[in-house]
C-alpha cells in the first residue's frame, strides 16, 4: 500500500512539475534536478554547487532547482520522471539509470578492473562522448562523470575473509553486483539505495556494498556495524540531461550549463577523497569494527570468470569493454 501511494504521490508531482512547463516561459527556463543520493554526500554536494552556479552564471535565465534522496522517488523512477521531461536533470548511476536501455553501462561498476580513483575519473572523463552518443536515443544527454569512491563491504556480523561471505544475501545496485556476490560464494538482490537501512535493521539483508562516504551519509553503520575494506568496484555517476530540453537551450546557456557541471565535478573531486577518509575515521571512532581484509587476491580470483562472460554477451558488450580497458 505505501509502495502504490508513493508512486501515485510521485505521478501527482510529474504532471504538476510538467503542468508548470519545463521550457522557455518569460525568457528563461527551468532546470528541476533530482538524485538519489543525500543532500550531504559529494554528490549531492556537488548537486548544489551545480544549481547555484547554473543560477548565477545565467543571470536568472536558466532557473535551476534540485531534489535529494527520495522525494521523487527511486532512482529508476527519477529517470522516468527526467526521460518523459517532467525533470531536465537527473543525476544517476549509468548502470542503474538509462543502463535500463543502455547495460553494458554498467561496466562502469565492475569490479577489479581499475587501478585506483585517479584511473577511474580518467575513465569517466574518456567515456563521456561515448556514453552521451548511446543514451540520447533514449532521450538524455550525459556529461559530468563523477566517482563516489572505492566501495568496502558493510555487514551485520563481521566480514574478515572471502569464506565469510559464504550465504550471505547482499544488496546490490544492479546485475554486476548479484554476479559478483555469486562469485563470491554470496547471494544478492537489488533494491534502492533508500531502501538499505530498513532491509538491514530488519534482516531483509545481510550487509551492503558502498563507499565510506555513501555510508556514513545515510548512517548505515547504525544497523551493520562491520566493515571490510575491499575496494572491490569503484562507482560513479553521471549527470543525465533531458535531450529535448539540453537541445531547446541557445547556444550560450548550452556552454553555461557544461562549464557548471565541469566546475560542480571538480568540486566533487576535491571534496569527496577527503570526505572517503573523514567518513571512515569517524565510523572508526564510533566503535565500527572496521577490517583490512588479508586475501583479497582470493577475491580478485573469484570474480575473474566474469569478464568473459560479459564479454560473451555481444558486440556491444565486448566494444565497451574495450574502451574501458584501453583508458590508462
């Protein structure tokens, strides 16, 4: 019942939002952004930075707002919402948002195939192009890749080995993740990022994958005080535009909203590898029983079967996967 009144309630504010007109009224346009993710992690953070310049540097014609979390719904729904021009912005993981359409986008989130953080934003930042070219079909334009950060394993009872994770049932983001889990000897499920805290405080999960930062922002240690450093994927997002919408705007407000959304990634850079370890440290220091885990070779041998078997679901597959890996 409250999964039905969420969705009317979200489908009510779509035809509102859409009803005020998403183009140019008056001389200007708006700009409804939307993610996810917290207001206080980087990339809600960021988010801001990304409105408040949109607003300043337009000189009022570009009116630029922003939603976290889940006022407008699951990440999935808020890409519905963005695709059908009822949000002109919203700002996903490419896996779990027009990698609907678009899977091999989930690329981005495999684990154990970038070297570090530096590497991964090369990546992003290589990919761009390439990734705005599949899902403006689909109608979205992307730019603005983000990394939130090298991700650890969060469980209720203590992970220090990969025999540990033996039956484990995990959430993840999307089929990489389950994948993963099962190689890991794990099983996994998907469901919203907003929906983690309860399925852990009632055991509906096990434990969860995520950064430090990601975690300490919806304080998921509360109820899973265990953390295992893997570093086993690396997770981004990219800002996805309303094609329609990116396309209406003149020229001049086009390079004013890319050179925002340049800026809001630097900041985002900046301040989340500070914010990855102030958000460790202080979950040390509420007592986390947080482990460096000592055979993560086992681990990278584990999940070394998988790249052939995404290799193996098609050309497409196997071109992205190429452009990844050929990034240094």
């Amino acid at each position: 019942m409250k999964k039905v009144l969420l969705v009317v309630m979200v489908l009510a504010l779509s035809v509102s939002l859409f009803a005020s007109g998403s183009g140019e009224s008056d001389g200007t346009y708006q700009l409804r952004a939307s993610t996810n993710l917290a207001s206080n992690g980087t990339v809600g953070m960021a988010l801001t930075r990304f409105v408040e310049l949109v607003n300043e540097k337009s000189g009022g014609r570009i009116v630029a707002t922003a939603n976290y979390g889940s006022e407008l719904g699951s990440q999935s729904e808020q890409v519905e919402m963005c695709r059908m021009g009822s949000l002109e912005l919203v700002v996903a993981a490419p896996g779990t948002g027009p990698g609907t359409w678009v899977p091999q986008l989930m690329m981005f989130e495999f684990p154990f195939i970038f070297k570090d953080n530096e590497h991964y934003r090369r990546v992003l930042k290589g990919m761009e192009d390439e990734v705005s070219a599949l899902v403006e079909p689909y109608g979205f334009i992307a730019m603005a890749g983000q990394s939130q950060g090298s991700r650890d394993i969060l469980t209720i009872k203590p992970v220090t080995k990969l025999e540990d994770m033996h039956n484990l049932k995990m959430r993840g983001p999307n089929a990489v993740y389950i994948s993963m889990f099962e190689h890991l000897g794990a099983s996994g499920t998907t469901m919203d990022w907003n929906e983690c805290y309860t399925a852990l405080q009632t055991g509906v999960i096990d434990g969860l994958e995520a950064s430090p930062s990601m975690i300490n922002s919806m304080k998921m240690q509360d109820v899973a005080p265990n953390l295992a450093i893997t570093n086993h994927v690396i997770a981004c997002v990219y800002y996805f535009f309303n094609a329609d919408w990116f396309n209406s705007l003149p020229e001049d407000l086009q390079q004013i909203v890319r050179e925002c959304a340049e800026e809001a990634t630097a900041y985002q850079a900046e301040i989340d590898d500070a914010d990855q370890e102030a958000s460790l440290e202080a979950m040390r220091e509420e007592g986390v029983n947080i482990v460096e885990i000592q055979d993560r070779d086992k681990w990278i041998e584990a999940c070394a079967p998988m790249l052939d078997e995404y290799r193996a679901m098609g050309d497409e597959w196997n071109t992205f996967i190429d452009q990844i890996l050929a990034i240094e």
